[in-house]
C-alpha cells in the first residue's frame, strides 16, 4: 500500500510543482478579499477584445466583474474617476531577474535541480519601481551561464506581501535552458591578472558541446524514466519485494518536460542553435515553451511557428555581443506574421519599468497595430507562460490585474498611476508622493529632535497610519 | 509614393533614397549604411514645421540649399529648380544630438575588443582624438540617425585625461567629412571622491582596503593631473613669449602639453564626468581652481547640487535618466526627474541616452520619459536639439530649423519623441539620406521567407 502510494506520486506529483500550486497558503485564504472597485470613464484597452470609450470595469472579489458603460458600484465600493485615463491590463515581463537573490549556479553545465523559488526576496524595490511602469507578472529565470539553469518561479509583484502569496497559484513549472556566447564563454575578457587564479573552464566551450550536453541529460532522463515505468510496472503486477528506483532531482524536472508538465525557456541567439534545441526536443518527445531573447529567430520564423513555440525578446537592443550583431527591431513582427506567439522582454529591473515604450517600438519597425504591440507585452505573456485563463487581458471573470494610465500607455509621453493586482491596489502615485512628504517630514522632525535619550513613548513621531 | 514628389524623376529617386529597398544587398559586418546624395536644392512643403524655437508653424515651407537651411516660414517661396517634398501630414523637426555618446568607437563590446576603440592605455592622453578612432562605417551610424538622431559628441573614456571628444554628424564617407568639431572637447575624469560615488569603494579596494592609502593615492592622481596643467599652462606661454620674442630661447614641442592649451585658455570645454553629488561639486572646484571650463556628464545627483551648479554656471549632459535609482530609498522617479528638477532650478542641461553606442537611437524615448516626470514637452524636445547645440557651443550651426543653420532635418509622421514616430526623410548637412540600415536589409532579407 505505501509503496504503491510513492509510486504514483513519484511522477506525477513532483516536489516542484507542490511548489508553485500550493500558494493559497494559510496567510492567502486568511486575508479578506479587496474591497470592491469602481474604476469610470477611462478609454479601455483590453487587448484581446478591441478598445472602449468612457467605459467602466468593476473588481470584485480580486476578479474583473463587469466592464461596461455607466455601471453601478456596490455598497462600500471604492469609486475612481479615470476621465481621460487608460486602463489596460497588467504588463507581463517573460524574462526577468528581479528579485533573484541569487541568478546561476553556473558550476556544472546542468543544474536542473536548482529552484528560483528558493532565492526569491519580497522585499526587493524593484518590485515596486516594476509596479510604477504598470506590471504585475513576471517570469523570474536563471540565468544563461550553463546549458541547464535551472527551475523558474512564475511571481505576481505583490509588494509587502510574504513570498508564498506572491508565487503565481497554478502556474506551470517551468526551467531554463541557455545556449550561445554566455555558455561557451567566449565573449568573457580573456584578461589575466597575475597572482589572480583564472576562472575555471567548464565544459561545454562550443555550441557542439551544448548539444551534447542536453542529449546526455535528455538520454538520462529517459532512462531514468523507463526505469520508474518499470517499476510502476512491476508495482501494477502485484510484484513483491520491489525497491523504488533512487529519486533523482536532475532528472525529474527533465522528466516532467518531456511529459509535457514543466515548459522550457531557452536562453538562445543565433538562430542555428535554436534549431538545434527544437529538433532535439522533438526527438525526445517536447516542446520548447519560449525561446528566450531569440535575437536571430526572423531567420527561422517558419520553423519556429511550425515547432509550435514561443519567443520572448528585447524590442530594439543590438550589438553588445557578437551573437546579437544581427539582431533586429523588426525581429517581433517578423515572428509574429509567421504565427509565433512573441512577446517582447526586459531581462533587466530597469528596462522593466517601461516596456510600454519598448512596445510602442513595434508599431514603428515592424508595423503592429496598437493592439498587437500591447499583447507583446501582456496577452502573448500570459499565454506563454501557461497563465492565459487568469491574466493577460481585461475580460469578466480574470484576475484584476492592471493598471490606470495618465494617457495612451503607447505614448512615451503617459505613465501608471494607479497598479492593481487581484484587485489590490500595490502602486498609486498620489499615495507615493504623500508617503514622500510624510517621510521628509519625519525625518526633518528626527535630525531636529534632540540627541541623546532614547526616544520613548512620548516622543515618538506621531505616525498617522496608527490611527 | 511619387505623388509627393513635383518631378517624376527626383520622385523615384528619393523613393528610392527613402525606402532603401531598391539599394543592392550586402548587409557586411559594419559596412552598411547607405551613401548620402547631393547638396542640391530642396523644398519641404505644406508640413508642420516644430523649428525648436518656441515659434512653430502649423503649416509652412522649410528650404534647404548647399548644406544650409535658407528658407523657413508659412509663405517662404521656393526658389526655381528645387526639388520639392509634400509634407502633407508630416512634422519636420531639426535633428536630435547625442552629447554623450562612444559612437564610432564602440561596436561590439562583449567579446569583439577589437572593435572597441574608447579608451587608451596609461592615465594621462589628452593628445589622443576621438576623432581618430571613429568608424565611419559602423552599422549604429545608420540605425541611429534613421530615428532622427543625426548628430552625436562621441568620446573617449577611461584613465585620468581620457583625450578629446569629437563632434560629428552620422553621415559620410570618411571622418573628416562627418566630422563638425574633430576637437570637440577635453574629458577629464577627475579621480572620484567619497563614498556616494561608488568609484571610491573600488579605489579603496585596490588599496587593500586601507582608507588613508585609497585617499592618499587619489591625492597623488589629482596632483599629478594639476602639475601637468600647470606644465601645460607654462608651456603655451613660453610658446607665446618666443612667439612674441624670438631671441628667447626656442622652447621644445611637447604634443601632450600642446594639446591642453586651448582647455586652460577656455577655448576649449572640459568633459568632467560625475555622478555623485561630492564628485561634480569637486569636478566644478577643480575647473575653476584649473580656470577650465567644466560640462559635467552623467550628472545622476545633479538635481541635489543645483544651485551650486547654477551659481558656477555649469552645465550638465545628462546620461542616467533611465538608470534605476541608486539608493534603496531614492523615490522610484529619481533619476526620471532629474530634468524636471534641474530646469526648475534653472541649471543648463541637455539629455543623452547614454548607454552603449547601439542604443543611440533611444534618445527621444530618453527625453520622452523625462516629459512623463515634470518636463515640459517642448523643453523635452529642446534637451536634445538646442541645449546640447548651446552647451558645446555650436548652437549657430546646430539645434533648431532657422535660417543659416546646417540643413540637419528630420522630416516625421508625428512627434519625433514618441516611439511609434516614423521617419520619412532625413536630411544632414543638407544631403537626403537614404533610410536604408542593416535592420531595414535584415528584415528585407527574411521577413517573407516561407
């Protein structure tokens, strides 16, 4: 009876992805659902359902419960005026490193076990200067030192909130895999110091070495897999006496890929060794979920959209590296006229904070509509990262994860006001700006109080938040 | 298209120019950017006209003749024989100018050191030329002015006296024929000082850790830095006196001290770049103690010292307006502000993007963004047009659409700040030129295949 137990939840039940599902933690479903909200009169954009005028979303429960034009608000409501505003949906960065207290664990070319979940820190500011520039969803990922970086961690930004509430509930697990110049190590300064020990070199050092290192793992794994069927196998006979194969934590994440449970993003340039990773995951049985950056993907937009994947990449960057010397703005258009759902990316807790404008860039290379160039950076997000049904688009019955715009978020002119995230409000700028005076208030009143004695009750700063 | 055009054939010529499509393909490593055409005679009519001096015109003429602007105004008339653009619809803007770019210098700087010419090795260079080292065929060259950025100060950097910027314009064959100003500027970077500034901390770990050691040796650089301007000084006036008095003896040429004379006589600006608020007040002190004349770049604290820079009148070219903010506890707008504030406060102060060289041609976004937090649009547009003339001092020839000026125009489907913002026709030094780069030829290349 147990051993038949383990053996069903071996597999089908991996550790890591307990890890993403099981965020209704007890600190979640204690805390009440937001007050409801009315937001008024704003220009609409949904993004997958076409944009409206002087229309109305209601949040209720954490969800969008209705849009429409002059809509009541409940009892209790919260009411804001958005005349002149814009509301779209919370932008989804698929590439990012915010925080990550920890990025590689770069020592040994597949690190499959190793969990972004584990390093996360709540309280990083970029979270919140992410929320300033209207995002709410990000796919925190390895970096791209070895071949396998390891397990990613979907995360909504909710700031102040414990890190369990903020990993996205029933997201799919997913890993990263990196390809090209950071792997081999090449574009790294050859500059020796004397006295200074050199940095190891770890294999691979070649593309050719990438690809071997991924079908070693991926054999691996497939045996490790046949071995566990086996002994499921047995199990099912009614064979007694059986040992459970050795659980393996390299392997298991790589299992689940090639059952189809946990999506890859793969860190990859140059548009040979994307299809090398798609050829290799279609012989082991896989899809490959995103290409991450895929500078040269409009080379191979047909074999990308024919393999049925996705690619996440910088809107305009170019040229900081060999590999991205061919890069170009019109490299999302390209794609996504060939059917590949493609997002653009930040991979940088700066350029996170206005992917609007990154965006806008699309309209003008590769000729999106306004719409095609938001759902780069919400919808086709969302979609990639399997959070589609919950996120990505203003619709009844999805998460109320957007935000309010001073104007056009297309506009380099506009930015957030106001960011929700499940109908919370986690950034608002007016509250920002009084939350500044009050600080340089209390801090003027500190350096004026006198030195010396501890401060007691007395004299304490009133803070009026106490009350 | 050709129904912009009054002649047929000029019509299919800047077709041509401007969609870059018809050019032959040979999309090379850096060798694509397309040549300019003539300095002829051309008319951009029934356009908005945004000159960048305050006084738009919503519907007028903009004539360009042998390089210059000659014509600009609601009614000006069109001289016979010009071939003339409607501008039905469209904004002409003068050209956007980058004050802190590497741009020539700099192709790709991970893993390709030998496409990076920005700094030279040893402390002390102020006979070294930007302007030496400048590609003329970099493959950002054509990306970057196709968005209208059509003239760049490109730098070098590193050491203490990193050696003289250069002002170019992004079109021509050859260095000397894109260049405005070959010796633009001198950069000095004043070894830093205190903690905020970051390069302290590193300093001091070179030293061991030791912190009288880290400021001892920074005293060392500075006084080795003051004794060569010093010698420099004395240098130019013996020169002078021989000059003046050829029974002297004959002073011996020294091309390093040569070099600096026209920084100490003010004939020639100093870049200082700072960031930390200790190191532009130090950089501003320094200059005046040295009697150069300072622009700081970089400038991130530069709102926290304005009215110190206001009081010395200095300038700042701005680099970090996208940078996150470097404290934990700076507000999320601190480095988006910075313009906003610096204007208010009354300092001089021009926008660049900053970064790496292929990203030039963020500039508008970058001045965008700072309209987005408190700058006035029009001051916006200025913050990379006019000041930038002003603060390098060619604000005759360069910054706004007015008669006389060089004919660098960007003629746009909308405003030139904004990211969705097409780029018709692109004039510079009065040549049209073709809007063909590499990513136009890359995208041609593969945005049909099956």
């Amino acid at each position: 009876m147990k051993i038949s137990l383990l053996a069903a939840c071996a597999l089908a039940v991996p550790a890591t992805i307990v890890a993403q599902q099981a965020t209704p933690s007890r600190a979640m479903t204690a805390r009440p659902a937001a007050a409801p909200t009315l937001i008024k009169n704003a220009t609409v954009l949904t993004v997958t359902k076409g944009r409206f005028e002087n229309t109305d979303i209601l949040i209720q429960n954490g969800k969008i419960a209705q849009i429409g034009k002059n809509l009541t608000a409940p009892a209790g409501a919260q009411v804001i005026d958005a005349t002149g505003k814009y509301v779209m949906p919370g932008i989804i960065d698929p590439h990012s490193h915010s925080m990550s207290d920890a990025v590689n664990e770069g020592s040994l070319s597949v690190t499959s076990m190793v969990r972004i979940a584990d390093v996360l820190n709540p309280t990083a500011i970029n979270i919140y200067r992410e929320l300033a520039g209207g995002v709410t969803t990000i796919n925190v990922l390895h970096g791209s030192a070895n071949t396998i970086g390891g397990q990613n961690a979907t995360v909504k930004l909710k700031y102040g909130r414990p890190v369990q509430e903020m990993l996205f509930a029933g997201a799919p697990p997913g890993i990263k895999f990196a390809l090209g110049e950071n792997v081999t190590q090449k574009n790294r300064s050859n500059v020796v110091i004397p006295g200074q020990p050199s940095p190891p070199r770890r294999y691979p050092t070649s593309r050719m070495g990438q690809e071997e290192v991924l079908r070693d793992a991926f054999t691996r794994a497939r045996d490790y897999r046949t071995g566990w069927e086996e002994y499921r196998a047995k199990v099912a006979k009614g064979e007694k006496a059986l040992v459970a194969p050795r659980r393996d934590l390299e392997l298991e994440p790589l299992v689940e890929v090639m059952e189809g449970k946990r999506l890859v993003h793969a860190h990859s340039y140059r548009s040979d060794e994307m299809l090398m990773l798609l050829n290799l995951a279609k012989e082991f049985g896989f899809k490959v979920a995103t290409l991450q950056h895929g500078l040269d993907g409009y080379k191979i937009a047909s074999e990308i959209a024919q393999a049925g994947t996705g690619l996440s990449s910088f809107a305009d960057d170019w040229s900081y590296k060999i590999e991205a010397y061919d890069a170009i703005p019109y490299n999302v258009a390209i794609l996504l006229r060939h059917g590949v759902v493609a997002t653009i990316n930040s991979d940088s807790d700066e350029r996170a904070r206005r992917l609007n404008i990154d965006a806008a860039k699309l309209v003008r290379y590769g000729g999106l509509t306004d719409d095609e160039a938001l759902k780069t950076i919400t919808y086709n997000g969302a979609l990639q990262l399997g959070v589609a049904d919950k996120v990505g688009s203003l619709e009844v019955g999805k998460d109320a994860d957007l935000a309010i715009w001073s104007g056009d978020p297309l506009s380099v002119y506009s930015s957030a006001e106001t960011t929700f995230i499940e109908g919370e409000i986690y950034f608002d700028k007016k509250r920002d700006l009084d939350m500044r005076e009050k600080m340089a208030k209390e801090r003027a009143a500190l350096e004026q109080a006198e030195r010396g004695p501890r401060p007691t009750r007395a004299t304490q700063i009133p803070n009026e938040d106490d009350k | 298209m050709t129904h912009l055009f009054k002649r047929a054939t000029l019509g299919v010529s800047l077709v041509m120019l401007a969609a870059g499509a018809a050019l032959p393909v040979r999309a090379q490593l850096g060798t694509f950017n397309p040549r300019p055409g003539p300095q002829g005679t051309y008319a951009i009519r029934n356009a908005r006209i945004v000159t960048g001096t305050g006084a738009d015109i919503a519907n007028g003429t903009v004539i360009i003749s042998g390089g210059k602007i000659v014509g600009v105004g609601a009614n000006a008339a069109i001289p016979a024989g010009a071939q003339t653009i409607d501008g039905t619809g469209l904004s002409v803007y003068p050209g956007m100018i980058d004050g802190g770019t590497t741009l020539g210098l700099n192709e790709i700087p991970q893993g390709a050191n030998a496409t990076v010419d920005v700094n030279e090795t040893g402390s002390f260079n102020p006979n070294v030329q930007a302007f030496y080292g400048i590609n003329p065929h970099s493959a950002h060259v054509g990306v970057t002015r196709v968005v209208g950025v059509t003239t760049v100060v490109s730098r070098p950097t590193g050491g203490i006296i990193s050696g003289q910027a250069t002002l170019l314009n992004l079109a021509g064959d050859t260095p000397p024929q894109m260049a405005i100003a070959p010796k633009l500027a001198m950069v000095i970077e004043l070894p830093r000082s205190g903690f905020a500034g970051r390069g302290f901390g590193a300093f001091l770990a070179e030293q061991g850790g030791n912190t009288a050691d880290a400021t001892r040796a920074r005293q060392r650089q500075v006084d080795s830095l003051k004794q060569m301007l010093r010698d420099a000084d004395a240098y130019g006036k013996a020169f002078d006196a021989y000059a003046k008095d050829k029974a002297l003896p004959r002073p011996e040429h020294d091309v390093v001290l040569a070099s600096l004379v026209p920084a100490l006589r003010g004939e020639m600006p100093v870049i200082f770049p700072a960031d930390a608020a200790a190191d532009i007040r130090s950089a501003v002190t320094f200059a005046e103690e040295m009697h150069l004349k300072p622009i700081i770049i970089g400038g991130r604290d530069a709102a926290t010292v304005a009215p110190f820079l206001k009081q010395h009148n200095v300038p700042v070219i701005l680099t970090g307006v996208m940078d996150l903010p470097s404290r934990e506890d700076d507000p999320y707008d601190a480095n988006y502000s910075v313009p906003a504030k610096l204007l208010q406060a009354g300092v001089k102060f021009a926008i660049s993007q900053g970064a790496n060289s292929a990203d030039s041609r963020s500039l508008p976004y970058v001045a965008g963004m700072a309209a987005a937090n408190g700058l006035p649009k029009d001051e916006a547009l200025k913050s990379v047009t006019l000041y930038p003339a002003q603060i390098f001092g060619v604000a005759d020839k360069l910054g706004t659409i007015e008669v006389g000026k060089m004919a660098n125009i960007v003629v746009t489907t909308g405003d030139m700040l904004e990211a969705r913002t097409d780029t018709k026709f692109l004039f510079i030094d009065g040549r049209p030129i073709p809007l063909g780069t590499k990513h136009t030829e890359l995208n041609g290349m593969f945005k049909d295949r099956p």
